[in-house]
C-alpha cells in the first residue's frame, strides 16, 4: 500500500471516530440538559475539556503561543466552535425532537460548500463533492425517516437555533485552516480555554450554578462530553482540517446520522426504517467522495 493510500485511509479512520464522538454527543447534551441548564453545562464542558488539553500539552513539554495574533483567532474560533454553537443546541435539545436535530445539523457540510464557494475561496470544489453533499442528504433522509419532519416548525426557534449553531460550525471549519501550521492540540486547548473564559461569567450570572442539584446522570453526561466529545474530538478535527480540508472534514456531519441511528438502535432499543440501509449506503458514497484526494493535471494528489 503507497504512503498516499495510508494516510487516506488513516483519515477516514479519523473522520470516522470524529463523527462517533460529535455522533455521541447529542445522547451527552440531551441527559445533561434535564438537571443542568444549558449555560452552565457548555462552560463545564469547555471548562474540562480545555483543562485537559492544556496539561496534555504541559505533559509533551509544549507551552501555547503568546502572541496576541494568535489568541485573538483562538477566541474568535472559540466562538464559532463553542460558545455559540454548543450552547445554541443545548438548550434547542430541550424540545426538539433528536432525529429532527440531527437533520438541521447534517446540513453543515452544504454552508461550509456555499461559504467555501462564494467567500472564502481556499479550496477548488470539484464535481465529486458536489455529488457527496447530494448523496449525503438523501442518505440522511432515508436513515432518519420522512416521518421525523412532522414536527418541522412547531419549535420554530429551537429549530433555527440548530440551523444557525450549523451555519457557525461551517465557518468555524473554514476559520480553522488557519491554524494548519499548529500542533492540532495548540487550536483545540486555545479555542476551549477561551470559550470557557466566556461562558462561565454568563453561568455564574444567568444560571448560578450553586443552586441546583444536578442528578449524577448528567454529571456522568457531562464528564462523557467534555473528555471524549469535545477535547478528543477537537483535536481530531484540527489535524483533519490540515489534510481533508474544511469540506471534507465535515462530511462526519453525514457520518454523524447513522453513527447516532445506531446508538438508538442498542443502547434505546429503537428499530431501523425500511429504508435505512439505502440511505447507509447514501451517506458512505457521500463521505467518500468528499474526502476524494483532489487531483492536479499531473494526477498527483493536491494539498488540501
């Protein structure tokens, strides 16, 4: 197998355990949300997760930038990654139906190829992503179920809460390409430390914390959102953004659909659509052909 061979399949082997950590997190979001408001859960869990980053960092004998360039796009990532997003779908998931949700936000691929294409400009979109964003949302589509739209629109504002937390999540795609010269651990730690500077005073203020009892469900929840769905999957998603490129890092947003299904499926004793294994099929095409290495006319592989 040729090194190029390994490192897309590596990718994909990443892409793949990205879209089961965001993929966990909605089951994460959805118990934590039941005794912790949605404020104080999203700056716990950036609070934890950039913690944990920061002595993984102290650990391999690194230290972060100190220059004030660099932390200012470390905040403004951290608001389109985090702050706005994270808390946006947490308290939208206090009444939006779970296979609702995951419709809005599979969306994030095709506002990251719309920003990509009219603003942004830094990656040549062949036709081959355009078929994967088509094939990815047939699939979601058909693995969900027609019948989860039936409550499209009776949560107007919780519904485009989800679609604006996935229009910041295609940006924040784009944004961070701006990072590629970093250890992908240096974007994650920076962005969460600076979130949670955000997010706690708005807890402390709106929520106070200190008095609710929150169950040891969401606890549990919570500690599961913070070391595996956000500091593990950050770091993932930098180095993802270095060799994938925006678009085809959040083509786990498709990943994401079958991911949460299954999840369901064991652990809540849900059952498949007659058509879930059609859309399966959907979405794995999709994700191939957007993470497809693109081609220079020598027929080399081009940087992403």
């Amino acid at each position: 197998m040729t090194i190029a061979k390994l490192g897309a399949t590596k990718d994909l082997a990443l892409l793949l355990a990205l879209s089961t950590l965001w993929g966990a997190s909605y089951t994460f979001i959805r118990i934590g949300v039941e005794t912790i408001p949605p404020i104080t859960l999203i700056a716990a869990r950036t609070l934890i997760a950039g913690g944990i980053l920061l002595a993984v960092i102290r650990w391999r004998g690194l230290s972060l930038p100190k220059d004030a360039v660099t932390w200012r796009r470390f905040l403004f990532q951290a608001c389109l990654n985090s702050v706005l997003p994270f808390t946006l779908i947490a308290w939208a998931e206090r009444t939006v139906p779970a296979g609702l949700a995951t419709i809005l936000n599979s969306t994030t691929p095709i506002f990251t190829f719309l920003l990509t294409v009219l603003i942004a400009r830094h990656e040549r979109v062949a036709g081959h992503k355009l078929f994967g964003i088509a094939a990815g949302i047939a699939g979601t589509c058909l693995i969900v179920g027609v019948e989860a739209l039936a409550g499209f629109g009776h949560q107007l504002w919780a519904q485009l809460a989800i679609v604006a937390a996935t229009v910041c999540y295609a940006g924040a795609a784009i944004f961070g390409t701006n990072f590629r010269g970093l250890d992908p651990v240096m974007p994650a730690a920076g962005s969460l430390l600076c979130g949670a500077v955000i997010l706690i005073p708005l807890s402390l203020v709106f929520d106070q914390p200190w008095t609710f009892r929150p169950s040891w469900e969401s606890v549990l929840a919570l500690l599961c959102l913070a070391v595996f769905s956000t500091a593990l999957a950050l770091v993932i998603y930098f180095r993802l953004l270095r060799t994938l490129g925006s678009v085809g890092t959040t083509a786990q947003a498709y990943l994401r659909v079958p991911i949460g299904v299954a999840i369901g499926v064991i652990f809540l004793g849900e059952t498949l659509g007659s058509t879930a294994w059609a859309g399966l099929l959907c979405i794995i095409a999709g994700v191939a052909a957007m993470t497809m290495p693109q081609k220079t006319r020598a027929g080399r592989p081009a940087s992403a």
